[in-house]
C-alpha cells in the first residue's frame, strides 16, 4: 500500500506542474489588458509603462511563468489587481465558503442519490425506478443556475421563508451554524445537489442492479442470508464504483459553483472568479483557478486510494 501510494503521488506532481501552466496560459491569452484594472483610462503611456513593469508584466511569458510558479510554491499568490490585498487571504475566506457549500450539497445529492438509486435497483421495472430515473434524468438535464433563480422567486419573493441572497444577516462575513446563517445555505445547497443527485443515482441504480444479478447474490440467498446482509454485501462491492463518481462530483461542485454563487452573490470562489473575471485580475485568476485544480487533482488522489483500501483487487492489477 505504501509503494502504491508513493507511486500515486509522484504521478499528482507533473500533473499538479501541468495544471499550473494550463492555468497560466488560459488566463494570460484571455482578451483585454489588466493594467487597465489599475490605472484610469486617460493614464499617460509613461505612467502605464511603469505599473506594467511594477508588476512585471513587461517581461516575456515564460520569464513571467517562472516567476508566478516559483512565488506559488513558497505559498505567494501575489497581490490583486484590483484590490492590493494579498490573494491568499482573499482566497482562503473564499474557499472556505465553497467548501462548506460544496460539501453540504454533496450530503444532500449522495444521500438522496444513494437512496433513490437503490430503490430504483431493487424495484427495476416498476413505478418507483421510473419515478427514481425521470428524477435523475431532470436533474442533470435542469440548468442549476435557472433553478437558483426559480427557488429564489418562488421561497424568498414568493413565500418569503428563506433569504434570497449574502452568506449572513446583514451582510456578515462571518459563519456560525446557528439558524439565522444557515437559511442563507438552504437554497444554493440545494441548487447545487440536484446534478449531483441525479448523476448519483443513475449510477447506483446501474451498479446495484448489476451485482444483483451476479452468481454471489445467488448463493447468498440460496444459503437463506437475510436481505440486511445481502443489502451489505451488494453496498460494499459497489462502494468503488461509486465512491469513484462521488469524489468527482465533490471536485465539480467545488469548481463549477460559479454561476449558483453569483446568483445567490455567495462570497465563495465562483463568486470571486466572476468578480476577477469582470476586473480582468490576473493574479485573483491565476491563484483562484489553480487552487481549485490543484484541489480537484488531491480529491482524485484520495479517492483512489480509499478506493484501494476498500477494494484491493485494484492495488494488485
């Protein structure tokens, strides 16, 4: 397990290095010019020519690479554009508030994901599966972002039971689980579990249903095993494959939040990418797209290896 882990690391790094540099190139080939972030449009060429220098922005793209990598490494994001505050501190008030987003709406879409999935496999053919796959099937295909402007209208213009939007009463910055902040989290959670939700029970069901046809299945039953210790045999075998589905689902809620947490204006990375991205803020881009691949490219670590602990016929192929 030990050689299987090293080895599993020391493929992560070229592929963290390769990440860094797709990040630097997109966000450098993107249209527009950052300096225009800092200084007013009526700016003399001289004054323009001296921040870009300031920022090294005159230097060639590779010298610029080497640079940013080797300040990303010692922990330095840089410093915003826009902003002058150091991207790090930026970034950790951001990803913290994705995180507890993402992994709530995980919760909720892998539970009733599992849940439906395997009611699904177990009642095949019948009203139930078709009720499970018309839901699954609606969920995936639904837009997420139209749907946070659906719940937004119909609970908090409509109803008027949840907030519409912010993280906190009055703006708060600050969290704590108590029910006055967590009705802010209700409705963009729920928003970003239904892809989830429905890839997560398709998946299940398809599984579930396969090892259910299998000759182990058979023999338990034929040995009068109870239908609990059937149910557990069937969930552990399946635990791979679907854990598999559920770690990259984990990695697209943490990245791909971006639309649902500028509609509920959620102060998390999307809600910052969307900010760079209008503010043309190379360094928020950079560092903000590179922490997110770089936690995508560790999750998908972890996964395998949980994967080959729980089932070690994959160590050995």
């Amino acid at each position: 397990m030990l050689i299987y882990l090293i080895r599993r690391i020391l493929y992560a790094i070229p592929i963290a290095l390769a990440v860094g540099l797709v990040c630097f190139m997109l966000v450098q080939i993107a249209p527009g010019d950052p300096i225009n972030a800092i200084v007013p449009a009526d700016a003399p060429q001289e004054v323009v020519e001296q921040v870009r220098r300031d920022y090294g922005l005159d230097k060639p793209l590779p010298v610029q690479f080497a640079i940013w990598i080797s300040r990303v490494v010692q922990g330095d994001l840089g410093r915003s554009l826009a902003t002058g505050r150091p991207v790090t501190a930026d970034l950790i008030s951001a990803i913290s508030n994705t995180l507890m987003l993402a992994l709530v709406a995980a919760g909720i879409g892998f539970v009733m994901g599992s849940i439906l999935g395997t009611i699904a496999a177990v009642f095949r053919g019948g009203l139930l599966d078709k009720a499970a796959v018309g839901f699954a099937a609606a969920g995936v295909s639904i837009p997420h972002y139209w749907l946070g402007m659906v719940l937004v209208v119909l609970f908090s213009v409509t109803l008027n039971w949840l907030p519409a939007m912010g993280a906190g009463p009055g703006g708060s910055g600050s969290w704590t689980w108590d029910w006055e902040h967590v009705k802010f989290l209700i409705l963009p959670a729920v928003t970003l579990s239904v892809i989830p939700m429905g890839i997560v029970t398709r998946t299940v069901r398809g599984v579930v249903m396969e090892l259910l046809n299998q000759d182990f299945v058979t023999t338990l039953r034929g040995k009068g095993l109870r239908r609990g210790g059937i149910a557990l045999h069937v969930l552990k075998n399946a635990a791979p494959s679907v854990l598999a589905v559920m770690g990259l689902q984990l990695g697209y809620l943490m990245g791909g939040s971006i639309l649902v947490e500028t509609v509920f204006s959620w102060p998390g990375t999307g809600f910052l990418l969307n900010s760079a991205i209008f503010q043309r803020d190379l360094p928020v881009l950079q560092g903000t797209i590179l922490v997110l691949a770089i936690f995508f490219v560790v999750l998908n670590l972890a996964v395998d290896l949980i994967q080959t602990a729980l089932d070690p016929r994959i160590r050995r192929a």
